[in-house]
C-alpha cells in the first residue's frame, strides 16, 4: 500500500484503520493492514502491549511455516497465556467478523500455519507448563506451548517417557503434534499423536471453553478427542492436553546397517518387515544426508557408503539378543556392508541424534528445501525410492531422502533456490508427482505433517465426495463461519462455498 493510498484509506475510514499517530504510539508506524483500532485496542486490553505485535517487520516473522513458498502475513499477532485470554481473543475476533488461526512453533511443513487471509494469529508458546504428571495413573497434563522433548526431560529417572517423537521434538510443541497428529521414528511400534492423547481443552471457534476426555482412559461415548487430533486447528483452539504415559522398555538395541546401495537398504526394509520383526524404529537416510552430517557433526559415518539405517528393537530384555541377531543375518543377506550395534547409551544416543539433526544439516546443501510428507506400503519402499530419484532427474531437482521406513512414511527432501522462479516451478511440479506416486501406490499424502494448505487439492484424489461432504459437515459443525484457521485441509467445493483467498501452488497432478 502507498502512501497515499494509505492516506486516503485513513481519511475515508477513519473508524477503522490505525492512524499514523496511532501507530507510532504503538511502535508500528509501517504497520499496514485493515483490522480494526478498536480489535487491536480490545487485544491489547486481553492480552498486554507486550503480548500484541502489529509492526509488519514483526509480523512478517510469522508469514509462514515450515512450507516456505506459500507466504501470507497475519495482520496481528498476540501471545496469550491463558485460556481465557484465549476465549477474549476469539469472541473479539468474531465481533469485527476477522478471521483467526493458532499456531505453535510453526515448523508445520505443509502450511498448516498459514495465516491464510490475514487475521489474527494465536502464537501459544508462552503457554509452556507442564501442569501435572501423574505416574500412579500414568498421564501428565500440559499445555499446547510444551515442547515435545521437555516432558520427556521431565521424567526422566521416573521410568517413564513421553513416546511420539518428531524429528524436530526439540522445536515443535505438544499442540502442534496435536493439530497434524504427529509421528516420529518410534511411531512403527508405538504409534502416532492420537494414540497417546487422552483429552483435551479446547476454546470453541465462538470462544466458549470446553473439555473432551480426560485422564481416564477410554472414556464412554463418542471419541471427540480423538476428533480434535489431526483437525489442523480448524475445529478449535486446543489450550490443555491429556496425554498417556509409557513405560520405559526394559532393554534395547539399537543398530547402525551400512548398505552400499539404496536399492539394497530398502530391500533390508523389506526383508526385516517381512519377517515378521515389529522394531521400535526403521529410518533410512541415504548419502548427501550422511554427508551434511558429517560435516556438521562429525558422527564417524561411513561416507563411501549410499544410505544407512538406524534399527531399534526393545522390551523385555528376553529375546532381545535374538532379534538383533536375525535383524543383522537379514540385513547381511541383502548386501549390508556391516552391521554396526550400539555398544552404550551414549552411542544411542549419538546415533538419534544424527537422525533428528539431519533436517537441520540439509540447510548446508541448499538454500530452500521442501519437504514431502508421503506414505506408501512398506513393500513398496524400493519401487517409491527409484520413482523419486526418476522425478528428481526429470525436473533437475537434487532430491535427497529421509524416511521413516518402518512405517512407510517417506521424506524426500527437494533442494532449490527459492529466488529462482523456474526453480521453484520445477519442485512443486516434481513434489506433485511424488505425492500422485504415492497414492498410485495405494498409499497417503501425508503421513504426519497433515494437509495444511499445500495439499487441499489432493484431497478429492484421497477421498469420495461423500467422505469429504461428511468432513466439511463436521467442520462446520465446529466452525459455521469458516473463521477459524479458514481454507485449510478440505477443498473448495466441500469447503461451504467458501473460495481460498491464497490458493496454494501446489499442483494436483
């Protein structure tokens, strides 16, 4: 907006736009946007000065998520701490008919954050607590702001753990696993988000609180809770969580396989899933990963060697030695270099944490990245990897790859220059067909960082017009006015009419 435009916005409604005076009083002289003086006074009031950004140089931090091409600006942002400041916010926000979404650390990677529109964005890390852990029922509560890895931290020495763990568990928040149910490499044997979520608090899209489930397990009823976990922030605002405890096994073993091949590391995928062997994790990560790793990290990979796979199996210590043994004749049979098993926990330890490091170590091999959130039978792992390397080749795009295998959860990761327009055409071209390849497959679109807004199109591939009527109903249901965290995960046509005002690029192939 020029300036002059902006002056005859001010001067021709002056009720609704913040006046240049009002602005410097807020430290926000280049803010530019249309929400009302009055909704910013009232988010103020709610949340305190310090809690509300509106300088476009402070909002623009949060124009995005992990899905970096698609980029809208909210036109506030506010930090509460509270549930109910949560609730003020949301009934404000209805009052001047402004749409609202929430968002927790935001490496969402399929722009489930998106602020779509503008609006006001909910930031929820500042409501970090972890309010009650009860081991005798084994549950803890805490609030959406919590990162993932701290309630593991804060049972530590107590025998227990908190199982889903996303790659970026050091980063991302309870309530963001919760919005895309969130998986992780231990998700093969013990699941994803919702199986670990017992109830939660929410604030509906009208701003009233409300409670589903709860510490008891299996509670009477329909399982609304479990409605609330993956739903992308489009049904309600989630403020406090339930979630189950696990024991901590009583042994483990954890393998390095060195494979000079992809061909054959996904063939000892297979080969392990076929004989019947459930490891706790199954993660392949192939060469230019190991390579940025290494230069980042010095971990002592192997770096003549094409892809890697980190085993884990635990449980009771009996049997233990017997299914590392038959999990290193097979991988030994299908070409493996070496086997490699980790000698303490330290080394475990060490070997984790290269594979949750290994997005952070792509960023030495490129300057943008996309990555693709598919999932594919298991079997199918050697046919998708060599399908992906064929679209990678077709678009000139360098492709490299991460996947939790064990699940048939795949990640490849696309390296471009985003300041490169026809770069940019070309990955979400070959994203596309890998994603088409994956339901070719007979497989998912996503696996674990949901639909968000790169992925909508997809949607009426995945599913019949009745599935996605049935879901639009739902949501409406929550979200009548489409105002709450609006053009997210279902398509237009089932969306109640609505149109995206910043339809993704994303092409549906």
């Amino acid at each position: 907006m020029t300036d002059s435009m902006s002056l005859i916005a001010i001067i021709e409604n002056p009720q609704l736009l913040l006046t240049t005076k009002e602005n410097l009083m807020h430290g926000s002289a280049d803010l530019e946007t249309t929400i009302p003086v009055a909704l910013v006074h009232e988010l103020q009031k709610i949340i305190g000065t310090d809690g509300v950004l509106t300088a476009h140089s402070d909002r623009m931090v949060y124009e995005c998520d992990g899905f970096t091409i698609d980029k809208s600006c909210p036109d506030v942002v506010v930090f509460p701490t509270t549930t109910k400041q949560i609730a003020a916010v949301i009934k404000a926000c209805n009052r001047y008919e402004v749409p609202f979404l929430p968002r927790g650390a935001g490496t969402s990677l399929a722009g489930g954050t998106l602020p779509v529109g503008g609006g006001v964005m909910l930031v929820l890390t500042r409501m970090k607590e972890i309010e009650e852990i009860n081991l005798r029922d084994r549950y803890a509560v805490v609030q959406p702001g919590v990162v993932n890895i701290r309630l593991t931290q804060a049972l530590a020495g107590t025998g227990y753990h908190y199982a889903p763990d996303p790659s970026s568990q050091g980063a991302c928040t309870i309530g963001g696993n919760v919005a895309t149910n969130s998986g992780g490499p231990h998700t093969l044997k013990y699941g994803v988000t919702v199986n670990h979520v017992l109830g939660v608090e929410a604030v509906s899209s009208e701003g009233e609180i409300f409670r589903v489930g709860g510490p008891h397990a299996d509670p009477a009823g329909l399982d609304i809770a479990g409605v609330m976990v993956g739903s992308e922030g489009t049904l309600a605002v989630v403020t406090r969580v339930w979630v189950r405890l696990t024991r901590n096994p009583e042994g483990v073993r954890t393998m390095l396989g060195v494979f000079d091949s992809v061909d054959d590391a996904t063939n000892a995928i297979s080969a392990i899933i076929g004989a019947g062997i459930i490891p706790a994790a199954l993660e392949m990560v192939d060469h230019d990963i190991m390579v940025a790793l290494e230069e980042a990290f010095q971990f002592g990979f192997p770096l003549d060697a094409e892809a890697i796979l980190i085993i884990e199996v635990d449980g009771i210590e009996a049997g233990l030695d017997a299914q590392r043994d038959q999990i290193i004749d097979i991988c030994q049979s299908v070409g493996a270099r070496e086997v490699r098993q980790a000698e303490n926990e330290q080394h475990r330890q060490q070997l984790w944490k290269a594979r949750k490091q290994a997005f952070g170590a792509i960023g030495r091999l490129a300057s943008s990245l996309v990555t693709q959130d598919g999932v594919v039978p298991r079997t199918q792992i050697p046919q998708m990897y060599k399908k992906i390397m064929e679209i990678g080749k077709k678009y000139d795009i360098q492709i490299v790859n991460v996947f939790h295998a064990g699940d048939g959860n795949i990640h490849p990761v696309m390296l471009f220059d985003e300041r490169d327009p026809s770069q940019t055409e070309r990955v979400l071209q070959a994203g596309g067909e890998i994603l088409q390849a994956c339901l070719d497959a007979g497989g998912s679109v996503t696996g674990e960082h949901g639909i968000g807004v790169e992925k909508v199109q997809f949607m009426k591939k995945m599913f019949s017009e009745d599935d996605l009527d049935v879901m639009s109903a739902l949501r409406t249901a929550f979200n009548p006015d489409n105002r709450l965290s609006p053009d997210k995960m279902l398509p237009t046509s089932c969306a109640c009419g609505f149109e995206r005002k910043a339809p993704s690029k994303m092409v549906a192939m």
